[in-house]
C-alpha cells in the first residue's frame, strides 16, 4: 500500500531540467552537437547546458515563500510565483516524460557504473536504455536480500550503488510477512522534498488560500533499529520526519507547511502523548485549521476515536491552560506551553459540541473552516469512505500523493476528485519506470504473463485501461525491482500516464485453484455487510484467513460490528451475509463451492476492541504507527489464535453460490 502526505518543499532538485516547446528542439539538438555518443551526458549537464544557453527559471522551490521579515503581499507574490513555478514544472517533465527518463535511467547507471550488482549481471558499463532492458533482470525482494544482508551486516563496498547505503527504510509491517529493507541514500530526500514541494501548488489551483491559515495532520514516528552493521533501519515517514528537511525551522518558512502540531510531539515516540499533544493543539487552534488529515484513513480515524474518548480532559486543559499529568515528555509540554493559554470560551463550544448525542458532522463543528480532509481513500482504504464521510459530513476526501518504501511515484493533479476516480501521474524525474504488463486470460487475475517480463512496457508506452505491475528502478540501487502495487491506466498528463491504485500484488485468499485479491474481497464484504443495515448495525472492521484444518478449506471472515442493543439480530442474518458474500466472489470460487473443492464461507463476530488488539500487537512486532493498516488477509499463527480468542459467535453459509460453466467476471486482455 502506498502511503502520501502534504509536507514540506524546499527541495534541492536532482533534476534542474526545463523545457519549452519553442526551444526544446533547438537546445536538444545543440546540446547533442556539443556531447558526443562517447561521452555520459547527465541530467545536471544537460541542465547546466541549457541554463547557460538561456534564462530557465529552476524547479520550484518554496522555502522563500514566507519571508518573515517581508510585507504580506510580498510573500502572497512569492508564493503565487513559486506555485506557477511548480506547475509549470510539471508541465515541462509531463510534456518530455520519455526523454527525461531516458537521461533518468542514464544517470543511473553512469552513478553506480561500478556497483558489484550491475558488474554481475555484465551490464559492463552500458547505459542505454535497450542494453539495459536485455541484460538486467526483473527481481523482487528475495532475489536481493543476500546483498542487502550483506550491506545490513556491515559491508561498506559499493554492493547495489556506488554511494554509500545511508540507511534501510522498513516496509510496513502488515504489506507482507517479512519487515523488508529498502536501501536509501542521503540524495534521496531531496526527491522527496521535490515531489512535497509539487502538492500545494496543485491544491492552490482548487482550495486558493490555504496558506492563510493551518493543516491540523496527526503524524507519529517509530522507534528505530540499528543493523548489525550500524546502519538505521526506520519507516520511511519516520527517516523523513527527523530529516533536516523537516525538522530545521529556516526550512520552515513556506506558508503551507504551518502545521498545528509542533515538531515535539511529532517526534515523541510514546503514541498517546503524541497524540494527546497534537489533538490538544489542533482543538486549541481550532479557526486557524484550513485541512485536516493523517496518512491513511484510519489513522485519522483513530484520531477522531481518540477525541471522543479523551474530549473532557483535552477540555479541561483548554479551559485552565494545562497540560494532563499523563503527558510526562518534558519537550512535548515545554512546545505545547508555548501556545497553549486559559480559553474557557472555547473549552465550553468544545465540550457542547462533544456532548451532542451525534458526532455526524464533528469535524466541521468543531474545526469549522476545514475545507478538506487529506488522507488515502484508494485501494482497501476505501472501506474507510463511509466512516469519514459522517464525521466529516461531506467534506471532500482527498488523496494528494503516491509513494512508497521503495521510491516516492507521483501525485494527483486533480485532488478533488470522488475517491472512486483518483489517479496519480508518475513524475519522470522521481526513478525509472517500467510496467509488467498483468495476464487474465488463463483464468489467474494479477498474475504475471511470463512472456511479457522480457518485454516491460516504458512509462509512456502503458495502454489506456490496461493494468500493470510498478517496476521501478532508483537512484539508491534498486534495478527492475517489483513493487507489488497494481496499478490502471486511467489517462495521461501530457505525456505522463496517470495511474488508478487497484491493489497489492498476491493479498489473496486461495483454498484450490481459486484466486480472490482485497479489492474483490472488499466488495464482496461490503455487499454481505449490507445486510446489516436494516438492524441499525454496522461493519466496523474485517480481516480474513484461509482455513484449511478443515476438508475442504474454507473462507473465514472476521467481522467486529457496530449495534443497537435495542435491535439484535438474528443468527440466520449472519447466515445471509456469507452467502452475499460469496454471491460477489468470481467464478472460480463459485465453481469450486458448487464443486465441493470448497468449504462454505464462515463469519466469526468478534468482540468490540478486538481490531484495536490486533494493531497493538502489529506494533509490537515493529509495524509503524504511521504505515500501519488492518490486514485484509492473515496468516500468522498468533494473529489467528489472538482473533479466534476474541470470537463470540460463528455463522456459515447454508447455501452454494450460483455458477454458471464457462462465465467469466474478470476482464479479458489480448
């Protein structure tokens, strides 16, 4: 799962390269007249070239956005040129995109020509592009984990890359069984902070004025680890939030990034002191909040759950000015301290608000100039939508970025879209970009059609409506490197694809030949969970396994539902939900049910706070705080028995699917 978040800019840009269609061609051609065939041209001495050749405004940059010792229309002048500086950045890498990652992938190489990984595999120097797509692999994680063991373990040679390895970024915890690695290097935050320094000027287009006021974001850091070798291993969000980038208050002078929650309490590893700190300060500030959000819906989620939990003590210290005992960080209340003063006029609109019986609505109540909430609705997010709707009452969700652990992709350049129709345009400049194309003719959805690995589809030859598995390869040593995340075209920018989020690649249930991913598994909970409407009830959270003990195995859904005492439902209702659940489920399966290969759908009710268990015990295996996201499918022994333990009523589906032969529900490709 990809994760996003509108942060901060002052980028030093990898790539000082712009084009304009009256002297694109010109500069092009002069630039390859003056750099021969024999000699590596790079993206900084094409850059270089170009500068010198003509007056090129840089790629934008926001860190003189807010002069503090300026007059305010001085920076609402900066800050709209920046803004059109990016866009029209944007612009320039869309309208070039295959040139760019051309020099891109050239960069590459020519950086880490030396590198034991490419000497290997007898990449012998090679730059171009077709050389490249002959001779190196398309791997996973497993294909290089004895060389990132070997970097983990402390050896320092230039074993993926020929700058030195400055860190590992962990992957989320519940993406996959295994905690992964990523190798990074310290030029990687300035792509970082380029792409953060993309998002406002495109929300600036839609919601005009937001640096007039704050972003209340809730936002956590973990604990990190060393590596044999003495090498960090963090989350991505978590390297990021220590980096200078974000933590050096000159950095700080962009409007957009006056945030609510000081660095202090971002930092605080203890999670209910972050959070109390930072909710404390977001209430206090309430009318100065323009957008509000975390990084996936449940985070932000969480956050509301916790001002519902906590609203009489967060009261109490707007009221008197303190801070709870229970915050004991030291920093944390000298920051809040700062700000925090007596408002018992506010505590009492606070509290009147809380005490309503509805909370639908409670963000803009409470936070009543919120124009937007800025969290990830795609993909298994989505089932969140509803949820954030009625707090929200309405508000747009928005979705403003694409990255991950691996390499930070693109954004969404059109940030108020429905949820259902956000797509991301890849920016060229961020890595080399392949595509694998998927295969659904043989029956095996988001399967990998052998033929087709040795013939990756480059970032502006994808087809419209066809999906792809990400291929990427970085400048901090990942070489044709899958991702896991399938992705749709659903248009273009320019030239620049724009991709719909579908899934992650293999989180699927399977007992025979049946093959079912999350997105078709989220549909067809939230058709089963439907069912539940009419009782004043409501599905809160779900998780899944494939149960074999049984002959044959079958399918269990974990539920944890919200009621109505005063309406119970009856058992024969939980029977109807596994068979609408499996109503929903493809052909395969349903063939398999009518086959008995197998086992009817089963539905376990587990008690209310069980989900909340389940993330507590991802977070003690190490899963972050902020990457972290329920499971849709598990197979860890201890999670089992941990939901079974929970477990206070059992339904199966007393009937089988209809199957007609020969019907298929996925789509087909040539």
């Amino acid at each position: 799962m990809p994760f996003h978040y509108a942060l901060f800019s002052n980028p030093l840009l990898p790539v000082k390269l712009k084009f304009q269609s009256q002297i694109s061609t010109t500069l092009l051609l002069q630039f390859q007249f003056h750099f021969s065939h024999q000699h590596l041209f790079s993206i900084h001495s094409l850059a270089t070239y170009i500068l010198s050749s003509i007056a090129m405004p840089e790629a934008p940059s926001h860190y003189l956005c807010n002069n503090p010792n300026g007059k305010v229309d001085d920076d609402v002048v900066i800050t709209k040129n920046n803004n059109n500086k990016a866009l029209e950045y944007i612009e320039d890498v869309t309208s070039n995109a295959d040139e760019i990652q051309r020099r891109v992938l050239a960069e590459i190489l020519s950086s880490s020509a030396h590198a034991e990984y490419l000497q290997r595999h007898g990449l012998d120097g090679h730059r171009e592009r077709e050389s490249f797509k002959k001779i190196m692999p398309v791997v996973t994680y497993e294909d290089l984990k004895p060389d990132i063991d070997r970097i983990a373990n402390g050896d320092t040679s230039p074993i993926l890359c020929s700058k030195p390895i400055s860190e590992f970024l962990t992957s989320s915890g519940t993406s996959g069984g295994e905690r992964k690695l990523m190798p990074t290097i310290e030029d990687e935050v300035q792509r970082k902070s380029l792409l953060y320094s993309l998002l406002m000027p495109v929300m600036d287009q839609f919601v005009p004025g937001l640096e007039k006021g704050k972003g209340m974001y809730f936002l956590f850091v973990k604990s990190e680890a060393k590596t044999p070798g003495g090498l960090l291993a963090r989350p991505v969000l978590t390297s990021y939030y220590k980096s200078s980038h974000f933590k050096n208050p000159k950095q700080r002078y962009d409007p957009y990034t006056n945030y609510t929650s000081p660095i202090e309490s971002i930092l605080c590893l203890d999670s209910y002191q972050s959070m109390y700190s930072q909710m404390l300060c977001g209430l206090s500030q309430n009318e100065q909040v323009l957008r509000v959000g975390a990084v996936f819906s449940s985070g932000f989620i969480r956050a509301i759950k916790f001002l519902e939990k906590h609203w009489m003590s967060l009261c109490h210290d707007i009221r008197y000015g303190t801070i709870d005992p229970e915050i004991s960080d030291s920093s944390v209340r000298e920051a809040i301290m700062k700000t925090l003063k007596p408002n018992p006029k506010l505590a009492d609109f606070i509290e009147g608000e809380c005490k309503k019986e509805s909370w639908k609505g409670i963000i803009p109540r409470v936070w009543p100039n919120t124009k937007y909430v800025d969290v990830i609705v795609t993909g298994t997010m989505s089932q969140y939508i509803p949820i954030l709707d009625y707090y929200s009452n309405g508000l747009p969700l928005v979705c403003t970025m694409y990255a991950s652990s691996e390499c930070y992709f693109g954004l969404n350049l059109n940030p108020l879209c429905e949820p259902s129709e956000v797509s991301y345009t890849l920016i060229p400049t961020m890595a080399y970009f392949e595509f694998l194309p998927l295969n659904k003719t043989k029956g095996h959805a988001n399967s990998i059609s052998h033929p087709e690995q040795d013939h990756l589809v480059d970032l502006v030859d994808v087809e419209l409506g066809k999906e792809y598995e990400l291929v990427v390869t970085t400048y901090a040593g990942l070489y044709r490197y899958r991702v896991g995340d399938i992705l749709r075209v659903a248009g273009f920018k320019n030239k620049a694809p724009q991709f719909n989020f579908v899934c992650r690649k293999n989180v699927v249930l399977s007992i025979d030949s049946d093959k079912t991913d999350e997105v078709e598994l989220q549909n067809a909970v939230k058709n089963g969970a439907n069912r539940l409407a009419e009782f004043d009830a409501s599905l809160t959270e779900y998780t899944s396994c494939a149960d074999t003990s049984t002959i044959p195995g079958h399918y269990v859904l974990y539920w944890e539902i919200s009621t109505n005492d005063e309406t119970p439902i009856p058992g024969s209702v939980f029977e109807e939900c596994c068979f609408a659940v499996e109503g929903c489920l493809n052909s395969v399966y349903r063939q398999g049910r009518v086959t008995e290969s197998i086992g009817a759908l089963e539905i376990k009710i587990v008690e209310n706070g069980t989900f909340d268990k389940l993330m507590d015990f991802a977070l003690s295996q190490g899963a972050s705080i902020n990457q972290y996201k329920t499971p849709r499918c598990v197979n860890y022994a201890p999670i089992i028995e941990l939901l079974d333990s929970k477990t206070v009523s059992s339904y199966f589906s007393r009937k089988c699917p209809q199957w007609v032969p020969g019907h298929k529900k996925w789509c087909m490709y040539p």
